[in-house]
C-alpha cells in the first residue's frame, strides 16, 4: 500500500491563505499520508513578544529551556492544532503528534561538540505500530518538529529530518512518497528560472549534475539526505511546490534510485 | 471492560512536584484509562508576561482570540506534550490530544447571552470510535481542554465538562469510574475537617445532605454533575485527593445512582 509523506515548511506555515490553500489540498490527496510542518517565524517573534532573545550561533538556534518551552507551544499547540482543526473542517480525521505521543519518535538530545545545541534531538527510532494502528483507523497523522528521549525529555528536531525518518520507517510495510515542498518549483537548473526543472534525478545523472555545479551549495544536503532515505527503503522523493506535488498531474523533481 | 477517567485541576498542574507525583502513580494505574488535565494558572502567567491582560467578567475568563492563541499553546502545547513525555518515561504509552483530533469532541461556540465569553465550547458529540482504536493500540489518551466546532475554529473547553461528556460516551462500551482529583480527601461533613469524609452519596441521601446544609455552595455543582453523568450511563463517579483515588485502597468520595 502507498503512503505519502508530506512535509512543510516556514514559507507555507507563515503566511495564512498559503496555509489554508494547502490544507484544502492536502485534505484532497487521496490514500494514505502523513503530514510535518515546521514552525517557521512564530517561535522567534513569540520569545520577542514574551521578552526572550532568541539564541542563535551560526545561524542555528539554539534551543535553551525556555526556547524549548517556546517551540513545544508554539509547534505542538498553536501550529500543530490549527492545522488539525483546519484539516477537520475539510473532512480530514487529522490526529495532531509531536515524537512523544504514542512513543512514535525516539531521539537522544544532541552531543556537546563545538556548538551547545540545547535541547536538540537527534532521531534514534521510528516506531510505525501506532501509525498503522492510526491509518487503519482512518486517521491522518500531522506531525510538528518535536521529539523526545523516552526519559521525559521533549527535544526540538529538524523537520526535514523529522519526514525523512517518518519515510524510512513506513517504508518496511508501505510504499512511501516523501514529498518536500519548498518555495520553487523543482531543482532547477537554473536557480533563476522556474521553468529549468530538472524533472527526474536519480544516481545516473546526480554526479554529473553536481560535477557540472548544476546542483550545488544548500541543495546538495537536500539531495543527499533524498538520496540516504532512497538507499533505506523510500520509494520516490518529490521536491517542489506544495500546489504541485499535491496534484494528480505532477510537476516538480523526483528523485528515485 | 472497565475505563477510568481521571481528570486533574491547577492544584497538580501549578505544582511541579505534585504533578510529578501525579504521573508516577497515573502511570501504574491498572486498567484502561483517559486522563484530562486543566490548565491552572499557566495561561494568565504568559498572558501577562507576552504583555496582554486576561480578560474576567464575575470571575470567569473570557476566551477572546488572543486568549484562544494561548491557551492553545499552553494547554495543548506545553502542559499537554510535557505531561505525555512525563508518562511515556513511566513507560505509560500517552498520547496528548485536543477534542479536535480525531475529531473526537465536537462542539459549538457558546451563544452569546448576557455574556459574551468569546472562543468558549459547549460539547456537542464525544465520538468514541478513535478512543477504542486507541486503547487497542496499546495508548493512553491524555485530553487538554481544547475542542472545535468542526469548521475549523478551536473553542476553549471546561476541562471537567470534557472529563464527564467523555466518561458518558465511553459508557456506551465501557464501564467507566469518573474521578474528579481536587485538594480534599473528598466530600466532608465539615469542610474544615478533612477527617469528616462522607465516603459514599447516592440518590438516597443526595437530597437530605443538601437539606442539612451538608453539601452547598460550589459542591452542589459538582455534585449535580456527577449524578448527570451517572444518570448517562457512568458507572460510578469518585471525587477526592489524586493520591488517594489512584491507589488500590480508595478513600475519597464515590457516587453512584
């Protein structure tokens, strides 16, 4: 059986019409699927709002205890509970997780190298029994990025990772499609048009793409983690726009073995 | 088969320790069991520190729509994730959950009276199919005070209203013990005699403990509630301390018809 696996990000979840525009799609995609959003700006102008300064090294946030507290209200309740009721009233039976309902995800809190990520999780397992027993109950499971360590400890994780993991472990019993929307249409051959899609990437013409600098500086980890939850078991990963990848007539990259 | 639904107030939310304690012995609780917390001081806190004034009318909150932001967070987020990763480290497979997914209680915005209480639910529905599903699979379902209305609108919900309408659906399948934990042993003779417990009321003394100005003020409420849900099907309703009412020995208050 298919499963598809949809993930979005701060570009859909920030702005309002997007968000209901997709929601009304993703209630539309038929058989069995699961869905993960990010969190986008809402967690940074919340802590501004609360008198917090985000803590950023790098660029990376650093989830401190209160970061922490911000993002489990913000991902796990604002965001997440939203999206489920929005999916309710498309007559979508949305049933909204974060990795520690129903011991789904399993992470350990980051090691302390260089940077001190805070309370940043790292997937260790994937447990699918209850997403099974969910699909057989009709329901459509609407991860937000959290997980936990089993010792009570909720842990912020990395969305796309979040996808891909969920992708990896429904596909010892399933058919999956991890589907990435981002804000352009495809891969592009050229960044700066919308209209060099790069429809199919497999392991014949990556390395050619990548020498020929085709595909180069943040899409290649894109690429790369497509291609590790390809080699653990994912049928096809799908980048593009979310108005797109949700369509019966597909238009974006797919990227297969 | 037998259910237990426990719900528990700000007395154990606001109180780290008590709260701790609490999921300790929730955890080893025997049985099928739903859990449902309320949300105790925790929303007007971040009211006030995001720099918004809750807003009271005669002492009951007004739920208007920055409210409703958070309280859905808070509720649904914070407490609610924090409580499911608490149990799952007592090897209690929760699962944290709004009326909202699953769809599982659905409600209406209150009408506006004398009184516009804003974002606030009356419970229409408890659909109990997803319920079952989830204690075949193994979970424990831990509910906020969060419905909606099915059209997409979250409502604001009381946390023992959402305790009692679930224990009155579940009886359809189930025979379900209500137990409402608060700070006293249960209800006393002498309300400043904690020793004075009345451990047992029922139809056939209900109305002399009133008469004798035994049973008054915000008592009688509750207690009218308790005889509402036992007259829907409830096996039995148990009121006292979360201590006392999760142990093997019971001491505390049962009610029954």
């Amino acid at each position: 059986m298919k499963v598809s696996v949809v993930k979005i990000g701060g570009n859909i979840i920030d702005n309002v019409e997007a968000l209901d525009t997709f929601i009304q799609q993703f209630a539309q995609l038929e058989g069995l699927k699961v869905l993960v959003h990010g969190g986008g700006k809402s967690a940074s102008a919340l802590m501004k709002q609360m008198g917090l300064e985000p803590q950023m090294i790098n660029g990376r946030r650093i989830t401190d205890a209160e970061t922490l507290k911000v993002v489990t209200m913000m991902y796990g309740g604002l965001i997440n509970k939203n999206i489920v009721a929005g999916l309710q009233a498309q007559h979508c039976n949305a049933l909204g997780l974060t990795g520690a309902d129903a011991n789904i995800i399993e992470a350990h809190k980051r090691p302390v190298k260089e940077i001190d990520f805070g309370f940043v999780g790292d997937v260790d397992k994937v447990n699918i029994a209850p997403l099974k027993a969910f699909f057989e109950a009709g329901l459509v499971p609407v991860f937000c990025a959290l997980t936990h360590d089993n010792q009570g400890q909720l842990l912020n994780t990395n969305a796309d990772t979040i996808a891909s993991q969920i992708a990896v472990g429904l596909s010892e019993a399933y058919e999956v499609s991890l589907k990435y929307c981002f804000e352009k249409t495809g891969v592009l051959m050229d960044i700066n048009d919308e209209s060099s899609l790069i429809a199919h990437i497999h392991q014949g013409n990556y390395s050619g793409l990548k020498a020929d600098g085709v595909i180069a500086d943040g899409m290649i980890p894109k690429l790369d983690n497509a291609f590790d939850a390809i080699g653990e078991g994912v049928a096809e990963v799908q980048i593009g726009k979310a108005e797109n990848l949700l369509q019966k007539e597909f238009i974006g990259t797919s990227i297969t073995a």
